[in-house]
C-alpha cells in the first residue's frame, strides 16, 4: 500500500512541477509571435550569450522566445527531434544553429514546406530553402588575426598555423582567411607548418601543440583558430617555458585565455559576438514573418582584443555580455 | 475506491502509464499536441528507441544486459554510409540495400562477439558488453576516420520522413516495419520454443540447464539477435540523419533499456514483452515531445524520464507483491 501511495505521490508531484514550469510563459499575448531558438547545446558560455541576445529581441519586438536545446549535448538526432516538434507545435519562425550541415536539412525542409520560415545562426545548412544565414565573417577573423600577428613580428619571422579539426567549416574558414591575408602582406613570413590538426579536444591539443613546439622551436608567432586550441597551445608554451617569447594570436575567449592575455602570454584573441548573432537572427525571423525581404547572408563583426585594448568598454561587451538582464 | 484505481492501473501496466501521460499533455499542451502531424511525429520518433528495444527485450527477459547497443548503432549508421558513399552515380536500389544489411550484419556481429565472451570464458554481460560498447564505439570512429561520412541522397532516407511518400503509406515506413517486427517479436516470445527458453534461462538458468536447454548456445543466439534487431534500429538512425555518424546515439543504450523496463522488463530476468517495450519507447517520445511542445527547459526533461522509471518499477513491483 505505501510504495503504491508513494508513486501516486510521485505523480502529483510531477504535475505540480510541469505546472509550475509552465506557468512563466506569457499566456496573455496569445497573438504574441513565437519563435523558436534552437542552441546547439545548453551549457556553454557561448550559447547562455545567445540565449540572452534572443531574449532581447524579443522582448524588443514583441516576440515569445522559445529556447529549447537537444536534450544530449550536441547529439544530431536530439536536435533533429526538437525541430520536429516545433514543426508540430506549429510556432511562427524557427532561429537554428544546426549541429551538422547535412543531417538536419531534412528536418528544416519539411518545417518550410509547412510554411514555418528558418533563420540559420552560427553554422551553415546545405540548403537554398533557408530564409537567412546570419553568422559571424570566419575569414574576416582570420585576417585580422594575420594584420595583427604580421604586425606584432615586424613583417618577417617563422610562423605556425595549428588547424583545428578535419570538416569543420567556421575554423577552416578562419584558417584559410589567415592564410590568404598573411601570404598577400607579410611575404617576409614563412609558414613553416599549416597542414597539423590539434583535434576536439584541449588533452589532444595540447600534445599536437607539444609535439610541433619540440620539432619547430625557433618560431616566432603561432595561430590557433578556436577556443580549445589555443587553449592547448598556451599549456604547450607555458610547459616548455617559451609562453610569452612566441607571439600566440588566437580566436574566441575563455576565463583561462583573458588570464593568459593578462600575464602576456596570449597577444591577441579574435571575438565573436554571438549575443548580436541572435539578436539579430531573431529581428530577421520577424521581417520574414511580416513579409519583408531580408539579405541572404548578414555577418556579425568580429573584434581583435589585445593586451591594450582588453579594458576598453567595446572588449568587456563581449567578454562579458550583459547576460544577467535577459536571462532572469 | 483507492483499490479499485490501484487494480485497473496494475491491469493496464504500461499502456495506463502511456495513456495517462498522452491525457495528461493533451490537457496541458497547445491544441497541436493531439494534431495528426504530432502523432505522426511522436511514433516516428519512437521507431529508433522502438525497434533496439525489442531485441534488448530478448536480452533482458533471459537475465542478460547489452550496454553497447548504442554504440552498435553509431557503428551501423558509419557503415551504411561508407558503402553508399563507395557507389559512383546514382545509388538505385541495390546499394542501399547492401549498405542497410552491412549495417545490420556488423551489429549482429558486435552482438555474437559479446555472447561468445559471455558463454565461453563466462564473464557477467554487465562487464563484457561495457567492453564492447567501447569496442564498437572506437571501430565506427575508425572506419569513418574520426568524422561524419556523407551519403549520396537515396532511398533508406527516406524511410524516416514523417509524411511519408508515397502518402498513402499514411505513416513512416520505419514505424510499419518497428509495428511488424514487434509482432514477429512477439510471437517468436509466446508462441515458439526459442520464446520458452529464453524465459526458462532468465527465471533460472540452472535447471534450464539441467532440464536440457543447450544454455550457451541459445545466449549465443539472443545476442545475436539482439545485435540485429539493433542493426535495423541502425539503419533507422541513418535514415533521420542521412550521414554516418560515429558519435551518434552516445547514452542511448539507457534510453532503451529504460524502454523495455517501463514496458514491465525485469532486470532480473523472466519477465518482459514486445508490446510492452514498445509503448515504452513510445511513452519517452511523448514525455520528450510533450515537454517541448509546453516549454519545458531541457533539465526538467531528464528529471522527469528518470522520475517515470523508477516510478515504471515501483509499479511493476506493487503488481508482484499481489
């Protein structure tokens, strides 16, 4: 008799906390747009600032942000099933930042066919149907990483580029754009190794970026294109004590990456801003909404912090975005 | 009045648990949730979790336990795509299908290598299969060279689509096969020899073996079977992704061992159905489907699912006490 008592219990619980959980969405703008936002995870710094960066734009205009990640951290399926249902629950626009660029145009296809209209953010879809791609300029990022890292080495010097993972389009991109600009302005620089990966993770970064110091250990300047790689470089130069004589320039930010900056060994890191990517994902599912033409492909800026500029106010907006205000 | 529910909730089991979940959402979700499009949606999504579950059904009734069938399905889906991807043209008909049973047969394979470890130097499944989860896990990342494998556009992906072409198919082709391959299942358990020892083994395997069943040589045969059932879940999983992925399905052997538990499995062996797994399966889908459709934050998800479980199990063991 107890258990039993208990697992009805159990279920009463369960419907108070559904209800309760419920309860925070605005049942009074029943003719309030709904769009949809779909991370590519839940738990990342990055994503928490596009969360935020949604939640403005809708309040701003007047729209019901519904945030809802895969359940799996960055598990394509999971994420295939999350689009499904918002096809099913029939909302008014979708804003995705899609896992994989093939697996998840089917899914996308079909909500158009529905006549849902789909803002891409972040990384890029196969697909022609998409109303808009909104992401941040990867090969403008490179090359502000090359002016800098050209600049820091007065025009000449031996430099390695550390790619990031085989497939993976915002780095290659990133890579490729570095590469472009520092061979078009910089002929005095050579590039003595571009073709080694240091892989997802910081671990495996860490030993490809040891085993390339050991062998090229007169370089003067390296470039990393994302967060866990420099991260993995910086541990490299810190263990054979060279962090601060080679010039590292980097992409994205992290606690440990804005302290290797502080203590000089990090010369510059490129930013992204994902909080206005989904601000303005979210703005250009609005206009689609109302019937206005938006541009095809619209890049959100990219900004190189240094040592110099690290306090100025336009660095600390991205480093540490307002993400208090929207996400209460 | 308190013992009345509590006879007609044990009477219906699993299906109670579903129903009473599906009114619940129908009552708290918008309007869509009980549209035709979102069951269609619901079962589509139920097919991957549906069919592994069955051939975990085998396992678990025979007090056995597989832990790599979700890696087995990673695998499957990276083997598909590599043989299709190994066509020049145009897929057509036939390269599909030898990629779908290269991907069926490899998970088979996984299973037979597990049984064979189990059986001969009589290790407990537990730790065999948490071996060869890894095993299979680490060869599909090898195979597709630690990537995803593209796969030139063919039929298998279709087979997920939730309006189906042709439509008058009405459903997923994958849900038809899950629905007939859960009723093969079902009678190879109830109605054949093969069903009877698979629960002789799992209520006690000591005098199914001193009654005459050849113990090793039918565990043999259920993982077997069960890495195949695993493998057609496989194909599945290619289908909605339409690229080999070997970092898919990560966790998704306690999805489906979560399945066939709700559905009445006893991890102690001896117990378990087709049918009940399936709803199982389809219960998740609902929770998951349900839970986005009010807005749920992801965590309350998983809070839920897990609450369900143990509550499918406190059920299950009221049923017994009677």
């Amino acid at each position: 008799m107890i258990p039993f008592r208990s697992s009805l219990l159990l279920c009463l619980l369960l419907v108070f906390f559904l209800a309760s959980c419920t309860d925070n969405q605005p049942s009074d703008e029943a003719d309030a747009l709904q769009i949809a936002v779909i991370p590519k995870g839940t738990s990342h710094q990055f994503w928490k600032s596009i969360h935020a960066g949604a939640n403005k734009a809708g309040s701003e205009l007047g729209a019901e942000i519904i945030w809802q990640g895969p359940q799996k951290e960055d598990d394509r399926q999971m994420q295939i099933q999350v689009v499904q249902n918002f096809i099913s629950r029939n909302v008014d626009a979708i804003v995705l930042a899609p896992l994989d660029a093939r697996s998840l145009v089917k899914p996308v296809e079909s909500a158009i066919g529905r006549g849902i209209p789909v803002v891409i953010i972040d990384s890029g879809l196969e697909s022609d149907q998409i109303s808009s791609f909104v992401a941040t300029d990867n090969r403008l990022g490179g090359a502000l990483a090359a002016d800098h890292l050209s600049e820091l080495l007065g025009g000449e010097g031996k430099i390695i580029v550390l790619r990031y993972q085989e497939g993976s389009a915002s780095t290659t991109n990133r890579e490729e754009g570095f590469l472009e600009r520092i061979r078009e302005i910089a002929p005095g620089i050579e590039i003595v190794v571009d073709n080694q990966y240091a892989g997802a993770t910081i671990e495996k970064a860490f030993q490809v970026s040891q085993n390339l110091l050991n062998r090229f250990g007169d370089v003067d300047g390296i470039f990393c294109p994302n967060e866990s790689s420099v991260q993995g470089m910086l541990r490299a130069l810190q263990t054979a004590g060279k962090a601060g004589e080679i010039q590292l320039v980097g992409f994205d930010a992290s606690e440990s990456l804005i302290e290797g900056m502080r203590d000089g060994h990090i010369q510059g890191l490129v930013l992204q801003d994902p909080f206005f990517m989904a601000y303005q994902g979210v703005q250009t599912a609005v206009k689609v909404i109302k019937g206005e033409t938006v541009e095809a492909q619209q890049n959100t800026r990219v900004k190189l912090v240094t040592p110099e500029n690290i306090d100025s106010a336009e660095s600390q907006e991205l480093l540490s975005p307002d993400l208090e205000t929207w996400l209460k | 009045m308190d013992k009345r529910l509590r006879k007609t909730l044990m009477a219906l089991g699993p299906f109670g648990g579903l129903v009473f979940v599906f009114v619940f959402f129908a009552v708290l979700a918008p309007s869509e949730f009980v549209s035709f499009y979102n069951i269609k949606t619901i079962m589509t999504q139920s097919v991957i979790v549906g069919i592994a579950a069955l051939g975990m059904t085998f396992v678990i009734i025979s007090r056995g336990i597989d832990l790599s069938v979700g890696s087995q399905i990673a695998l499957g889906t990276v083997v598909v795509a590599v043989i299709l991807a190994r066509g020049e043209g145009e897929p057509g008909l036939w390269l599909p299908v030898a990629g779908g049973m290269a991907g069926i047969l490899i998970c088979a394979f996984v299973g037979y290598v597990s049984a064979i470890f189990i059986t001969r130097f009589n290790i407990v499944p537990f730790i065999v299969t948490l071996g060869t989860m890894q095993i299979a896990r680490g060869v599909g990342k090898w195979i597709g060279m630690e990537q995803t494998v593209p796969a030139p556009e063919n039929w298998l992906n279709n087979l997920m689509l939730i309006d189906p072409d042709p439509s008058w198919l009405l459903f997923a082709p994958g849900i038809w096969i899950a629905l007939i391959l859960m009723g093969i299942s079902s009678v190879l358990l109830r109605h054949t020899i093969f069903g009877r020892y698979v629960f002789a083994i799992g209520s006690n395997e000591e005098t199914a073996r001193l009654c005459g069943v050849n113990v090793h040589r039918y565990k043999i045969i259920i993982y077997t079977l069960c890495g195949i059932l695993t493998g057609i879940a496989a194909v599945m999983q290619f289908s909605s992704l339409t690229i080999g992925d070997p970092t898919s399905a990560i966790g998704l052997e306690l999805d489906i061992i979560a399945a066939v538990v709700i559905g009445g499995g006893s991890l102690n062996g001896g117990e378990g159905s087709a049918v009940g797994s399936m709803i199982g399966a389809v219960l998740m889908a609902v929770l998951r489907n349900g839970c986005n459709m009010i807005g749920v934050p992801t965590f309350v998800q998983e809070i839920i699912i897990g609450a369900i479980i143990v509550g499918a199990v406190l059920v299950d063991q009221q049923r017994h006490k009677k």
